[in-house]
C-alpha cells in the first residue's frame, strides 16, 4: 500500500509538473510571437516614415476583401460576444477599388481588431459604405463599444500611445496597429479621422479610391 501511494504522490507531482512546463512554454511561446509582431510593424511603419515603402495598386473588389477579413475574425468575435455586421451597397454586386490589396486588408483587419478590443459583450461592430462621387468610396466602421474620451481621439494614430494602458497590456499587441493604418492611407493620398462619444459609439470614416467597370 505504502509503494503504491509513493507511486500515486509521484504521478501527479509529475502531472503538475508538466502542465507547469506547459503553462510556461505557452506563455513563452506567446511572448516571443509578440516580440516578432512588434519587430515587424516597428520595420514597416520605419520604412513608411521613411518613404520607401511602395504602394502596388490593384483592381479588387472591396466586398471580397472585407468578407475575408470578417470570415478570418469570426472566431475572435464570437469568443468576445460581439456581432460583426457588414452592410453592402445595395445598387452593386461587385465594389472596384484601386489600391494595395494586402495593406487595404491590414488596414480593415486592425481596426476591426481594434474595435473588438474595445467592444462590449453583446454589442456590434459594422461596417457600412457611401459613394462620394465616381473616384471615392467611403468606408464606416461603426461600434456601440465603451467609446473614446475626447481628449484622447488626436493622439490615436501615434505610435504605442493607448487610451486603456491596462486592458491593452492584457490584450497585447505591439501599439502600432493604428499608426500602421494611418500611413497606409496616407500613401494611397487618401483621408482617415475618428469621431467618438465616451460610453457611447465610435465612428472610424476613411476613403479609398474607386474603380468602376
């Protein structure tokens, strides 16, 4: 009895011992991809900044892409409780824009991620579109999250500044998401601004040039 209870004490102190090691490696794990994540975006938005980054331009259609975009996020915003809603235009099947398509989609993809970031359980994210005139589309990303103070709303697009220092260390990231997006707009010459009201909604507006058929 006594040797089996020895065997029993060592079997689980090895138990424990492995999903200690486990919890450390995973954790490792983590910290080493978001060393990778912020190395790679601390290169990009430098070559921006230095104006060697090129911008290759494409005719896609922007519906695909923002579909790809929600289809790659639904997980994420199923787990946060937060509905991802796309809204089409309704006079056309296919949108033709004429920009990057890689960095259209990073640009979609981290303020989408931004917004769940912020979001509320239970609440919504949309996307919506406007036609300017022949050569603009406008593109809304609008949530009912915890919103912005006003104090806070210029500074958005600077490099590792964060309005929730301590949900945002909980979150991770390398704080250059939207710097990020800022200078990819930027280089395509187009517009992007935020309007938000504390505890309430968020708008993120931003133009992209049009391609019609």
């Amino acid at each position: 009895a006594y040797e089996i209870g020895v065997r029993l004490v060592g079997s689980e102190m090895c138990i424990r011992d492995r999903k200690l090691r486990d919890e450390y490696l995973k954790k490792a794990v983590q910290g080493v991809d978001r060393l990778n994540e912020i190395v790679t975006d601390l290169d990009l938005i430098t070559k921006f900044e230095a104006g060697i980054t090129s911008i290759e331009k494409e005719r896609f259609d922007l519906y695909a892409l923002i579909e790809e975009v929600i289809e790659l996020l639904e997980i994420r915003s199923t787990n946060q409780k937060i509905k991802l809603v796309f809204e089409r235009l309704v006079s056309q099947d296919i949108l033709w824009v004429r920009a990057d398509r890689k960095r259209i989609s990073q640009v979609i993809t981290n303020l989408l991620v931004n917004s769940l970031k912020y979001g509320i359980e239970g609440g919504t994210t949309e996307i919506t579109l406007a036609v300017l005139s022949k050569e603009k589309i406008l593109v809304r990303i609008i949530d009912n999250g915890v919103g912005i103070e006003e104090e806070h709303v210029p500074r958005l697009f600077e490099r590792f500044y964060r309005v929730d220092k301590a949900r945002n260390r909980d979150e991770g990231g390398s704080g250059l998401g939207l710097a990020i997006v800022k200078h990819i707009i930027e280089a395509h010459q187009e517009k992007i601004y935020v309007q938000s009201t504390y505890g309430a909604v968020s708008y993120t507006h931003l133009t992209l040039p049009t391609k019609r058929i």
